[in-house]
C-alpha cells in the first residue's frame, strides 16, 4: 500500500460532489505529515497526473483538487464529471499512452493526393537562380 493510497480510498467513500479538508486533515488520513512543498507551493496540488504521486492519489478516486489556499493551509477536492480519472499511465489495452493518436481521424489525404512528390517540383530551380552557389 503506498503512503497516499488512504486518501484515495478516503475519497472514494465520499458520497458529495465536493471534499474540503484541511492540510492536517488530509495527514490524518494518510497517517504521515505532508512535504514541506506541499504546504509552501500551490503548484504541488495541480492535477496534473505526472506531478507527483499524491495527485495520483485524488485523481485514482476521481476528484481533482481546486481553491487550494496556501495561508490556511486548505483545499477542496471536487468530483470529477466524468466521475473518474485521467489516466496517467499507458493503458493496459494498447500499452500506450492515452494521447497517442489523439487527433486520429481530423487530418484527411484527398484521393489523388500523392504526399511524396514535392509541392513544387520547380522549387529546386528557383534556389539554384535566387541562391547561386558560393563556390
């Protein structure tokens, strides 16, 4: 059991739309005190899955963390829409990454089209003309 999977199962038992809790609170849960980063940076709560393995925590239990408040030393977790996370790590399925292939199917070839021939099959002449060589 790694060291924030208590908040997520503290999460996960939620039945509201949003959580708040304090710093202390939240050590409470996890049964240790928090970084000293926690408690100075704002930038150490984002949602971005990859920052550090705390967030994966909040995220795995389908919340995202808002009004974070540095002074007071509190925040709110806010369910997710879609009610669950972003995944962080390649899927189990294709063993890729989530956004591989995410703009699958908005670039199309029109038929004829052949991608290897230069736009401009002339273009080579106009550089030799407008660039002479040095030599």
């Amino acid at each position: 059991m790694g060291k924030y999977e208590p908040l997520t199962e503290f999460l996960k038992q939620q039945t509201g739309s949003e959580v708040r809790m304090s710093f202390a609170q939240i050590e409470r849960v996890i049964g240790s005190r928090l970084p000293p980063v926690a408690q100075r940076h704002r930038a150490w709560w984002s949602n971005s899955p990859t920052n550090n393995v705390m967030t994966k925590a909040w995220l795995d239990a389908g919340f995202r963390s808002e009004q974070v408040d540095i002074d007071s030393g509190e925040l709110v977790f806010r369910r997710d829409e879609q009610g669950e996370a972003p995944p962080a790590t390649p899927t189990a399925k294709t063993g890729r990454h989530p956004l591989f292939g995410w703009m699958k199917g908005t670039v199309t070839i029109p038929p004829g089209v052949d991608l290897t021939e230069p736009a401009d099959p002339d273009w080579a002449d106009r550089i030799d003309r407008e660039y002479p060589p040095l030599i």
